[in-house]
C-alpha cells in the first residue's frame, strides 16, 4: 500500500517536531548513567546563517502547504488576514537573518 499526500505530510511533521526537542547525551550522575539536555553552545560559523536563511524558507512553505492552501483560510477572509500576518513575520525574519549575515560577513 501506499501512503496519502495526508499520511506523508503527518510524517513530515512529526519528523521536524522531534527536532523541537532538546539533544540528549548521558551523563554519569550518581554512579547511573542518565539522559540529559546538552548544554552544548557552539560558536557561530558562517553555516549557521545560510542554515537559518533556509530554515525559515521551508518553514514558509510549509505553513502554506500546510495552512495558507487549506480551503477554509481561502475561504475565510480573518483567517486569510492572520495567515498572511504568519507568513509575513517569516519572510521578514528571513530578510533580518540575511541582513545579519551580511553584518558578520562585512566585520570580517
């Protein structure tokens, strides 16, 4: 059998939520070995900013594959609005992020 377009955007969205949770390594805590948050706070590189950049680009299709085509926001003109606002908030963060990069890259 194959999967639904339905099934496999479900898929989908389980997938990037389990990125929504934090790392886990083991730790040695009391003798026992026990899973925790990692603390990791890594240097920022130039790969971070074009690993943003596109981030938010596929979280704006996303939101309209999964929202802004749904024919109840077509249809209702409140939803219509607060969807826009939603995908205008994304396309200016990303602007913000690739004007940050350019900021980093012209410190150098």
């Amino acid at each position: 059998m194959r999967e639904t377009l339905s099934e496999l955007r479900e898929d989908i969205r389980f997938f990037i939520k389990a990125f929504q949770k934090p790392v886990l390594i083991e730790k040695l805590k009391n003798g026992k070995e026990t899973l925790v948050p990692d603390q990791e706070n890594p240097v920022i590189n130039e790969g971070h900013y074009a690993e943003l950049i596109d981030r938010t680009w596929v979280c704006t299709d996303y939101i309209y594959q999964f929202i802004g085509s749904h024919p109840l926001v077509r249809k209702e003109k409140l939803l219509q609005n607060l969807y826009f606002k939603a995908e205008e908030t994304l396309s200016e963060l990303y602007q913000m992020i690739a004007k940050i990069e350019s900021d980093y890259k012209n410190s150098r």
